[in-house]
C-alpha cells in the first residue's frame, strides 16, 4: 500500500527538502504571522511557506529513442483524457477522450506522474506560497518567475529545471533556451471553511483534484488558460480536513505559466 506523510514546510529554522535520491534544496523558512488559528500542522497561519512540488523531467519526444514520451513536444493532444474521480494511489486515471484531438494512449500518459528511470528524472522542489496583495495565498509564475525575454517582450515564466539552476537535471535544455518538457504533482490536505475559493492559470496542462474529484480540468496544450472553482459546491463539512491535488505538465514551447491562489491553508503532503 502506497503510504502518504504531512510535511509542514513552514519551519522555524532553515529548512531541507529531501527525495528518496539525495538531498534536493535548502531554504530559509518564511516569517510567521501572529493571527492565529490555523490548522495544528502548521501552527499559526504563515504569511508564506513551501509546498512540496513533485518535478518529473522528460527529454523531448524522439520518434528514433523509445525512452522519450511522444506527448511532450508535439501539438496539441491529451485532452479530456483525465477520468472524473482520482485513482486510489492519488493519481489521474487515463480515460479515452471523447474528441478529434489525438491522444498517446494509457500508457504513455501514465508515465507523466510516474518514476519511470530512464524516461523521466525525479526533482522535489519547493514552490513558494505567499499572502498576495487580495488576501489570498498565491504562487504566480507571472509576477514570481523567472525573468525572461526569449520573445521580446519581458515577462516571467514557470521553467524551475533550467540548465544552471539549482534544480536542473542531467536531462537539461536539450538545446531550446528553457527546459520545457516536465510534470508537476502537488498532493496536500487542507481544513475547509465556509466559502474556499480557488483560482488557477496553466500553460499546458492542469487538473485539480478536491476530495479525490476532478473540479478543473485545462489539459491538453495550449496558451496560459485560467480556471476558477468556488468548493462549497463539493459540500465539504467546514472543520474537516480534506485532500488536495493538482497535475501540472508543461509540453510545448516557451511560455510555462503556472499560477495557483486560494484562501486554503495547504500542507504539502508526500509519498514514501
């Protein structure tokens, strides 16, 4: 049976995020705010903290190197693939799209959040979390990325496994000016209030599980596509503690945005 631990990354001194490979980042810890009343893992609410944000790396889809995954750098396909309920190991379950569009099969899909050595490399990475300027905790690649101005235009963009930084992989660039052929698996739980909203933007894919249900689906690639989701529509009992999932892919071309804002205190969750 797969077993899940809590990590509370909102720490009191500075922080370590471990994989089962090797150690992958040390990071200072955020600044406690003193308001109180947060769920016990965390103590106080934070005014920022990590989330623990599972990275998978690809190399780009050779037709000639059967280790490469034809659903990253191709057009536009995987859409509508995502089964409406999560799998008992928290995972996506690949259904067959009902459309035109092209898809890879189970198969192939099923690598995208899966240690598949050889086909893809595993990082951990620690995704920022922080109060933003609405009163909601956000990360937002648009105003936190990485600088960027490939397209002539200035901009910021969600590309954390860039040669030369610190989480990059022994995959790298493969050539193009960002790493721009991995996943992202975030698993959390969160304490449910009376009215939780949820906003998120992706550029490619994006699902987001609550309580083990599809409430957004962006899969496919495509420009950066935003999504709103207010969860008491789930019924959620206000007090209770609740799964949080989301699957991010990033597939094609040289825009990665990622942006996820809520008023959800979550703590990151991890396999082991």
């Amino acid at each position: 049976m797969r077993r899940f631990a809590i990590v509370a990354l909102a720490c009191t001194s500075a922080c370590t995020i471990r994989s089962e490979r090797a150690e992958v980042g040390v990071y200072e810890a955020p600044a406690q705010a003193s308001n109180g009343g947060a769920p016990s893992e965390l103590g106080p609410y934070p005014a920022s903290y990590f989330l623990a944000l599972q990275l998978r790396d690809f190399k780009r889809y050779d037709k000639t190197d059967p280790t490469t995954n034809p659903g990253f750098d191709n057009l536009n396909s995987e859409k509508s693939v995502v089964a409406p309920l999560l799998g008992a190991d928290r995972k996506p379950v690949y259904q067959a799209p009902k459309n035109a569009l092209p898809t890879f099969g189970q198969a192939y899909f099923d690598q995208w959040y899966r240690d598949v050595p050889g086909t893809n490399y595993p990082v951990v990475y620690p995704l920022p979390i922080a109060l933003g300027p609405s009163g909601l905790y956000q990360y937002d690649s648009q105003t936190s990325g990485k600088p960027d101005v490939y397209l002539g235009v200035a901009r910021r963009v969600f590309f954390p496994l860039d040669d030369g930084d610190p989480y990059a992989t022994p995959f790298g660039n493969q050539g193009a000016v960002h790493n721009q052929a991995f996943t992202a698996e975030l698993h959390a739980t969160f304490v449910a209030g009376t009215d939780n909203v949820l906003h998120v933007r992706a550029d490619d894919d994006l699902y987001v599980f609550v309580d083990g249900q599809l409430v957004i689906d962006l899969g496919g690639t495509h420009p950066g596509t935003s999504a709103d989701f207010a969860l008491n529509s789930l019924g959620l009992t206000t007090g209770e503690s609740y799964p949080f999932d989301l699957f991010y892919a990033e597939r094609l071309g040289a825009t990665g945005e990622l942006t996820l804002e809520t008023d959800l205190v979550l703590v990151s969750v991890l396999s082991e």
